[in-house]
C-alpha cells in the first residue's frame, strides 16, 4: 500500500496520515475476518509492504480485504476535505521471501515494488479522482484467484496491462473496486494499456502454496472459528435470528423475485 500524493502534503498532514493508514488497515483485516498482527510488516512513511505465508486465504485478500479498505477509505474521507483525503494504490503479488537484515529481500519483494510504481496506478488515480483506492495483481495473482474462480469478483472487472519500470517487465490487472468494474485510465500518452481480460484456465493448476507470499496488500490468519477458504459458486441462502459471529463470511442482496 502507498498513500498517493503523500509529499504533496504539510508536515501535519503527513504526521496524520503516518498515524492513521496503519489503524485504517488494521480495522480492514479484523472487517475481512484477518488479523494483521500475524504478518510481517515493513513500514516507510506512507507506505507499507506487509509478508505473510500462503496458506489457502489468497483469495481473501483480493476480495474481502480490499473491500474492506474501500469502505475504510470511504468513511474516513467522508469526514475531510477534499484536500486531506486519502487514497491508495495497492499491490498483491505473490512468491518467496527472505527476512533480510533491513527488510525483505528476494525478487518478489523487487516485483512488488516495481508494480506498485507502475504509471498505470497512476494514471488511473487521475482518471478516477472519486476513487478512494487503484489495484494492481500480479499475473500470477490473478490467475490463481480471480481467474480461478475462488473470489466474488469476475476477470472482467480488471483490465490487463504491461507494467515496465526499470528492468521489470511483466503482465498485470487494474481494478478500481469503487467502479465496480474494470479500469479505464485516461487516454493520453503513458496511460494503461488495456486489453481483454483472460478467461479462467480450465484445469491451470492454483499457484504453489508452499512458499511466503510478498503483497502491498496482504492477509494473515483468521481467529478461531472462522472458515479459512471459500469459493464464489458455494453460495447459501441462509435465513438467521439473533447474533452472528460473521467475521470472513461474504453477504449477497438480491429483491425479492430476482
């Protein structure tokens, strides 16, 4: 995660911004049924880069937990001025990780940060400035979650791109959650490449679980009690009385008839 404009700001500004992002994404999680506490968490001002193992909830991640960044998002700006609103580009990859002596290190974590400098972010911050938060998956991400059939979201919400920073080269998908549909940056020079999004793979296998997971946005393990995987075509209508402990579950509305 990286607070947009965040240099833009007074030193009172950015002193607000540095207390309040952590506590934001902290109330995110606990919302997705997460607990940040368990991950490892690299903190640079207005920016985090948080590790965490695979363990079978990467589809939380770009699902659940983001939409729970959004409503964050939007709540705590609904109370500012637009001037002191704060939005977000994130970032979820995948792959292995070393605990370095300062910080992370491994290709993953370099990938991590090449994606979230892409201009497509960017671009796409300027194209939605009603947009609290930008996405971008990694391909593999993508693949494994979305295209895999294991979120509520569709490929079509996400628009494919060809990030380039320096060295990296590599395909990714841009989403602006609060659209509620793919990405669409503003057609100038440097804006995102968009193309048609990938259909599921039938028969791809799932990424390999047996690694740590580097992510701009990333989930951790749920407390006792709470499902640790889901996917989007095991739906149930359920009709319940009285309290519900419904952390890490996922709501649908529909009328009556339809």
């Amino acid at each position: 995660m990286d607070a947009q404009a965040y240099g833009s700001k007074n030193d009172r500004r950015q002193s607000e911004i540095q207390h309040d992002l952590p506590r934001l994404l902290d109330r995110a999680a606990r919302g997705a049924g997460m607990d940040r506490a368990q991950w490892q968490i690299q903190r640079k001002g207005d920016e985090q880069l948080a590790v965490r193992p695979l363990d079978g909830t990467e589809p939380r991640l770009a699902d659940d937990y983001i939409r729970h960044v959004v409503a964050e998002l939007r709540e705590y700006n609904a109370q500012r001025v637009p001037e002191a609103r704060m939005r977000l580009r994130a970032v979820i990859h995948q792959g292995l990780v070393e605990l370095a002596e300062n910080g992370f290190a491994g290709s993953a974590v370099v990938a991590t940060a090449r994606l979230l400098s892409a201009h497509q972010l960017y671009d796409a911050m300027a194209a939605h400035p009603d947009a609290d938060l930008v996405l971008l998956l990694s391909d593999d991400v993508f693949r494994s979650t979305v295209a895999g059939g294991h979120t509520t979201l569709s490929t079509s919400d996400f628009t494919h791109v060809t990030v380039r920073v320096k060295e990296y080269e590599a395909t990714a998908w841009l989403r602006v959650p609060a659209l509620g549909a793919a990405a669409r940056a503003a057609h100038e020079p440097g804006a995102a490449e968009t193309g048609t999004p990938a259909a599921p793979v039938p028969g791809e296998p799932a990424a390999d679980r047996s690694g740590a997971a580097a992510a701009g946005a990333a989930g951790g393990t749920t407390g006792p009690g709470v499902a640790h995987a889901y996917r989007a075509d095991r739906i149930n209508v359920t009709n319940v009385t009285g309290s519900v402990d419904a952390r890490g579950a996922v709501f649908g509305f529909g009328s009556t008839g339809g």
